[in-house]
C-alpha cells in the first residue's frame, strides 16, 4: 500500500489501486503525499484514486511530514525526499521517534544526500533540498527490504547506476512494482540496481492481502483435524512464503492456485 501510493503520485497519469490497507501507516503516507500537492481519491473500501504529478512535480510542504508510527514510510521517504529541490522534514510518533535511521541517513549521504537527525541518528529527520545526488554500490551490512527500496528509489533520481547488495533475501515489493510501473529494474544474483532519469507510468494496483495475518490461519487450519481452508487473494511473493513452506515440511497439506504475478 505505501509503495502503490508512492510510485502512484510520482507517475504520469492516474494510477488506480484496488486493495490499499486503510491502516494508520499507510493513511500517513497517502496523507504526506497529499501535503505535497498530489491529488488523492477515497480511500474508499480499499479503492484509491491517484493523480500522479510526474518525477518532479512534488511541492514543498507547509510543515513537517509527520508519519506516526511507520518505520517503512520514514526510511523510503527519506529516499525520496533527498533528491527533491525543496527541503523537508520527517517527524513521528515517540515510538517512531526513537528508532535509529543512520540505516538510511548513511548511505544517502555518501550519495550526497545532506540530511540532518537528532542524537544518535534518530528522527526527525531534516532533508536539505536541491542535492544532486551521485549514483553508489552499497553493501548492505544487515538484510533490509526498507534500506534497499530506500536507497533505490533516490537512485531513480541520481546520476549513474545505484546498486544495493544484500546478504540475505529481503522482500522484493519495491523491484516489482517498479517494474509494474515502467521502471527498469536490474537483478544480478543478490544486487538489484536502477539508472537515474527514467519515468514511472500510472498503472492499476491491485495489493493482495499480506500472508504475515494469514499465517495464523494457515498454522489453525493445519493443526485442526478435518479443516479444509481456502484464502483467497493473498500475497505469494517468493520472498514471503517462509511459512507455507515450513509448515509442508512440518506435514501440513497447502496447494498454492491460480498464481499469477
């Protein structure tokens, strides 16, 4: 739901997505969005209406960008941000506010990124804008799909190939809805790098439901005689089906239907 309304708003032409997660996370990105002078219909029963305003049509907010509790909009937005001609400013809630985002404040720098934090790297954080950041290959230290789809999407806007390297697989979300959205996307083994300069084209979304809630289900179903249950529309990422298939080796009887991408 953050990446649909994300690469929606910086796209040309209207994107359309069905599914969107009307959570507090997410409605704090779509929200952060409409501050900086997108158009955004509904949500309405998961249906959201996107106006994409193009790679460098994002206004400067009036305020601070507050997102409450999202790690995941922070560290994507702090991608984004570093690379538009206005500065800005990310706040959350206390929770938010004590998590640590040198993760992404690092490598944004040795882009030439200039972002300022409070002590001990932690939110908010203040954005300098009208950088002209320098594509980087960066090993990542510590697996995370938040880090890499960070530093990805600054690289849609800087100069060169960004390549992040990751020492474990993460989630790919970001990688394929880029490429849903017109932007090519190299994978070499572990590595997934972008060029600068390209645009995204408004597309349809439709988000599945995330396997992380129907995990429950699935572990109920298989561990109670007689069960026979069927979750319809939920998400098959290779990246994300750790449980489905530790529960087969466990015994468990789940057939996957109808996959499709």
């Amino acid at each position: 739901s953050h990446r649909s309304i994300m690469l929606g708003a910086l796209a040309d032409g209207v994107t359309e997505v069905k599914g969107f997660l009307e959570g507090e996370d997410s409605l704090a990105t779509l929200q952060a969005f409409r501050d900086m002078g997108v158009t955004i219909e509904g949500p309405d029963d998961g249906f959201v209406r996107i106006h994409g305003v193009g790679m460098h049509g994002l206004q400067a907010p009036r305020g601070p960008l507050y997102l409450g509790n999202s790690g995941t909009a922070m560290r994507l937005f702090a991608g984004l941000l570093a690379v538009q001609h206005f500065d800005s400013e990310l706040t959350g809630d206390a929770s938010l506010s004590g998590r640590p985002m040198g993760r992404v404040a690092d490598p944004l720098r040795a882009m030439g990124a200039v972002i300022d934090t409070a002590e001990g790297g932690r939110p908010p954080l203040k954005i300098r804008g009208g950088q002209k950041l320098s594509g980087i290959h960066y090993e990542m230290p510590v697996a995370s799909a938040q880090v890499k789809s960070c530093l990805l999407l600054a690289g849609l806007y800087a100069e060169g190939s960004t390549s992040v390297t990751e020492p474990a697989p993460t989630r790919d979300h970001t990688e394929r809805m880029l490429a849903g959205f017109g932007y090519h996307v190299h994978r070499d083994g572990a590595t997934a790098s972008v060029s600068g300069g390209g645009k995204l084209t408004a597309t349809n979304i439709d988000v599945p439901a995330d396997i992380s809630s129907s995990a429950f289900f699935l572990v109920a179903a298989s561990i109670a005689p007689g069960s026979d249950l069927v979750l319809r529309h939920v998400g098959m990422n290779p990246t994300r089906v750790g449980v489905i298939n530790i529960l087969n080796q466990m015994g468990a009887s789940i057939e996957i239907l109808d996959e499709r991408e």
